[in-house]
C-alpha cells in the first residue's frame, strides 16, 4: 500500500492493496553421465558406477540414483558433482544401468544415457596339475614331491595342493590323504617333503582348483 499522509488542506488517504508475487528463480539445467567399470565384468566381480553431473549455472548439490533397469540400486550423496556406487551382485547378462540426479532448489532433475553393463558368467574351468617330481628317499623315508598348477578359469592360481598315496581315479585321489601343501601364487609351483611311515609307490595330487594328477614314486 502507499498512504498519503494529509496536510492542512487536503485529508490522508491510503491506496488499494497491490499484491507483488516474487518467484523463486528457475532451476538451473543440469546433465548427468555415468561410466561402469569394468565393462563387461564377471560374475562376482566388483563393478563401480560413477556419475558425474554438471550444470553452467554451479556445481550441482543433492543425490543420485542408481538403477539397473526399474531396480534401484543405491541413492548416494553428490560430492563435487561426483557420486559412486559399487556392486558385486550383478547375475549374468547385460544390464541396463541409469544414472538420475534427483534435482534440487536450485538444479533441475537429469538421467544419464542407459550404459548396458555385460556380465558375463563365471568360467570355473579346473586348472591342470603337473608333477614334476616323485621320489621316496628309502634311508630316511623323505617323500618329496613337487610341481606346478596352471591357472584356474577365473585366471588365478589356486591356493593349495592335497597329496594323496595311490593312483588317480578319474578326477579323485582315493588314497589316503599324506599332506597339504601350498601352491605359490605368483607362478602356481608347490613343493612337498615329509616323512612317511607308510609304502608309497603311487601318489596321486589334487588341486583346490579341481585338477587331478597321479605318478609314480622312485625310489631313491
């Protein structure tokens, strides 16, 4: 309102109500892009989505979802217009993931373009035992034997090798179990050596990594 105050001449007098409606600015435009990495991955395998949103207007300040398909899978906080999820309980096949910046006061909503993350199913492929040595020293009754493993399908060596008396039976060592022995995780070597208070003559070894192998033991 504005009022007139009046004088000795002329009497006070107050104007109608004006209503001034004051809108808060728009929101500022905001984009929003996602990576997941690896791409493809395996099953099992850990898998971080990063999103990143931006807007000329700042940097943007609030939440993020991440989906894969309909399925939330995490909602994160935005730091630096940065935010990152990670997950291992991706299954096989190839997922759809988004990436939606929740808006705010003061920065508009935005999803990320779909990245289609592969997973691929684990290769548990068993790896092969090689012995390269089986001998029985007789003065002393020292078994020793040793070998190497190639790697596992997942690409890894396995940890450790079961020394068994006796021959192979398809992919078992059936025989009384002498030892266990750890494989070397840089190249997949191992190495026994022991007394035995038993006759040897056959040794069967078997992986942790489901590979079987059998030899026989010279006697030294």
């Amino acid at each position: 309102t504005a009022t007139y105050n009046g004088s000795a001449t002329f009497a006070t007098s107050t104007s109608p109500v004006v209503t001034q409606v004051v809108n808060a600015p728009a929101a500022a435009a905001t984009s929003t892009s996602l990576t997941s990495t690896p791409n493809p991955s395996t099953v099992g395998q850990t898998v971080t989505l990063s999103a990143t949103v931006t807007s000329g207007a700042g940097v943007p300040t609030g939440t993020v979802t991440f989906r894969d398909g309909a399925t939330v899978l995490a909602t994160v906080t935005l730091v630096n217009g940065s935010a990152s999820f990670q997950t291992a309980a991706l299954a096989a096949g190839s997922h759809p993931l988004t990436a939606t910046f929740n808006g705010s006061a003061a920065f508009a909503a935005s999803t990320s373009p779909t990245v289609i993350q592969v997973v691929n199913a684990a290769n548990n492929a068993a790896d092969t035992v090689t012995i390269n040595r089986a001998e029985l020293r007789v003065n002393n009754a020292e078994l020793r034997v040793e070998g190497i493993n190639s790697r596992t399908g997942n690409g890894s060596f396995a940890p450790s090798v079961e020394v068994h008396n006796g021959a192979a039976v398809g992919n078992t060592c059936p025989g009384a179990l002498i030892a266990t022995t750890a494989v070397s995780a840089a190249d997949g070597t191992w190495r026994f050596r022991g007394n035995v208070n038993i006759t040897v003559t056959t040794v069967c070894v078997k992986s942790a990594g489901g590979g079987v192998a059998s030899s026989s033991v010279n006697q030294r």
